[in-house]
C-alpha cells in the first residue's frame, strides 16, 4: 500500500508570542531540540515509516517558500500552500486531493488502497521506535478496514487544554496495537469534567493524528462534511496537470473552491458524525507543544523550579520561566529578582512579562497589539 503523510504546518504560533511571529512561526523554531525545528523533527521522526518524498507539507502561501528553504529531504513541489486559511478540515482535504493527484490514484483502489497519516508539526514524540511502530499499526488497521483511525494519549493530568476520546470498554483488545472503537468525542472540559474523565480510566486525551484510506476519507467526508468532501473531485480537477507546481499555477482553478469551504476542524465536521471510527492508544510520551507552558515540560527545571534558556541572571527566583531569545548579533543581558511564578521572555523586538498562570492567555496580547500597531510586532 502507497503509505503517505499529511504534516499541517500553516497555524501562526500565536501563543507562543513573542517567539513565535506570522513569518517565523513555532513550527520553524527550535523549541524541543536545541539543533532541530519542530517541523524538521516531523519529517525525521517519522522518516523510518513514510520516507521525506512521501511527506506533503500543508502550510500558508506566506511560509510556502520559507519551509521550501529550510526543510531538509521533503521536495519543494511537495510543500502545498492553502490558497486561505479554512482550519483542519479544508487543509486535510486539499492535501489528499494533491496526493490522490499527484500519485494517480483511482477512486477504487481497493487492490493497493492509498493510506494518509495526518499529523502536525508541534508535537514533543518520546520513544521514536515505539512511536514509528505505532503508526505503522494504525495505518495497516487503516488499509485493511473501513475505520477512520486516530491515536490517543492516556492522561497524565486533569488537562483541560485537550479534547477527549471516549472508547468503548467492552471491546475486544487484539495485539500490541490495539485499535479501539469509539464511542464519543468530548470538547475541552473544566477541571472538574476533566478530573472526572481521568478517573472514569476510558477517556483518551485527543492527539490530533489521523489515518485513513483515501477513499474512506473521501466517501465519509461527503457523507458527514459534503460542503467539503464534495468538492474533493473538484479539487482534483483544478490541480489536474499542475501537482508538480506545488499548486502555484492551480490557485486560481482552486481558490473559489477551497474559499467556499467552511471553516471548521476535522473533528467537528467529520471524526464526530462519522460511521466507523477507531483509536489506537499511543504508549509514547507525547506532549502538544501549544503554549509557552509546554516549554516547562521540555526542559529540566534547576534547583528552585526555575526554567532558563539563554544568557540569563536570576536571584531569588522560583518556579519561572524565562528566555533570553536575542540573537547573537543583537547580545542583550537580562536579569530578574524577587519574583515566584512569572514568565519572562525576550526577543530582539519583544519582550512578554506575565505570570505562568496566565500564559494561555498570550493570544489576547497578540489580539491586542494588532489592534494597536497592525502586524509589525507579530
């Protein structure tokens, strides 16, 4: 079976402000391996499976050519760009468009289906082996059913940043991997819903990758989203003859297309209205890398809880988190003293000042500058 990967890399980082900018995103830094940007560590990560020719890359027109020169192994006609920003759903289905495109594939392709894994450029991956061996499993259950796959993490925490994944306990559980129904989809929760999901021991947090055969993909997405899944063929058409372009001379056979799409994720507009949906529960450490909180996790804490990167002094600090992210060029010192619980970043051109138990409130900062300044600041 042709084994491809859809890799979303187009959001704009924007809880991660001041480090991450609209033309340097999250995805293009280096924020979990020092050497490595979390793109870059998707496409290697996953390399063992679905080798770089076999990545597309999903991303906007603004960081198409960006990605195109800084990713190593991925070919530059396989970096897609949305013609506008119509959230996960619209991404996943002009990305299996390109791909059903680009490798010639016929609507029934049942002798040697295409499968598609669906992931994101800001996932932390523990255990790369066990991770590749995961995925391998979800895509063969992909090939050789009707199920509509995904992987789940078994919470660690009362998280209510994550959505859930209810599955059912009275199936049977076959092998290493086992690919279990699912019974219910469950939005971000309060703490309380949340503490009561971790207890109830069924509850997967939502990981946000997805595997499927593309022709399964595209018959429940005309069944559940057919605003989007019907448009699919149409797609097809547009990029017919163009998909080694990287979609640059389909834009406008494709723009009204893909503009009319809704703007919805995939979760609402088809994991939780479809048939047949299966999760895999992933045995790796995961982390979603979402917010300047995940940064605390990435990285050991010193002896007062503190969290440090960068050339930084601190005297009488406890349990921060602080960078000095100026560049080499631009050397700038930063000291700080009797604080507990803040955070401190700073950049050539930012500096962000808050305490840690507000850091899922950034994007309001970055609402509120762009108010007051437009775009030069994010």
């Amino acid at each position: 079976m042709p084994k491809t990967a859809i890799i979303m890399a187009g959001g704009a980082g924007e809880r991660f402000w001041p480090l991450s900018r609209k033309r340097r995103p999250k995805q293009l830094l280096k924020l979990t391996n020092p050497d490595t940007s979390m793109l870059q560590e998707a496409i290697d990560r996953i390399a063992p499976v679905i080798p770089p020719d076999r990545v597309f890359i999903v991303t906007s027109e603004l960081l198409q050519q960006v990605i195109r020169d800084e990713i190593k192994g991925v070919p530059a006609a396989n970096v897609v760009a949305e013609p506008s920003k119509r959230n996960t759903a619209g991404c996943i289905a002009l990305g299996a468009a390109f791909i059903a495109e680009r490798l010639g594939i016929s609507d029934d392709n049942a002798d040697d289906p295409l499968t598609i894994a669906v992931l994101t450029a800001d996932h932390a991956i523990g255990d790369a082996e066990l991770f590749c061996q995961t995925i391998d499993a979800a895509l063969q259950h992909a090939a050789d059913s009707d199920d509509l796959v995904t992987l789940g993490i078994r919470p660690t925490r009362p998280a209510t940043g994550y959505g859930y994944i209810e599955y059912d306990t009275a199936a049977e559980v076959k092998g290493e991997f086992p690919a279990l129904p699912v019974t219910s989809f469950h939005e971000k929760p309060d703490e309380a819903r949340a503490r009561a999901y971790v207890d109830a021991g069924n509850f997967l947090w939502n990981s946000g990758m997805f595997f499927w055969r593309y022709d399964v993909l595209r018959q429940e997405m005309m069944r559940c989203l057919p605003e989007v899944g019907g448009r699919i063929d149409t797609l097809r058409a547009g990029l017919r003859g163009r998909s080694n372009d990287a979609v640059e001379g389909a834009h406008d056979a494709i723009r009204a297309v893909f503009d009319a799409f809704p703007d919805i994720s995939i979760d609402y507009g088809l994991m939780e209205k479809a048939a047949h949906v299966a999760v895999i529960p992933a045995r790796f450490a995961w982390d979603d890398v979402g917010s300047l909180d995940a940064l605390e996790r990435a990285h050991p804490a010193d002896e007062d809880g503190n969290v440090v990167q960068g050339d930084v002094v601190l005297l009488d600090m406890h349990n921060s988190l602080v960078v000095n992210a100026t560049s080499d060029g631009r050397p700038m010192a930063v000291a700080a003293m009797g604080m507990d619980d803040v955070v401190l970043i700073t950049t050539d051109d930012g500096i962000l000042l808050c305490p840690r138990e507000r850091l899922q409130d950034v994007k309001k900062i970055v609402k509120e500058m762009r108010s007051r300044f437009g775009e030069k600041f994010v």
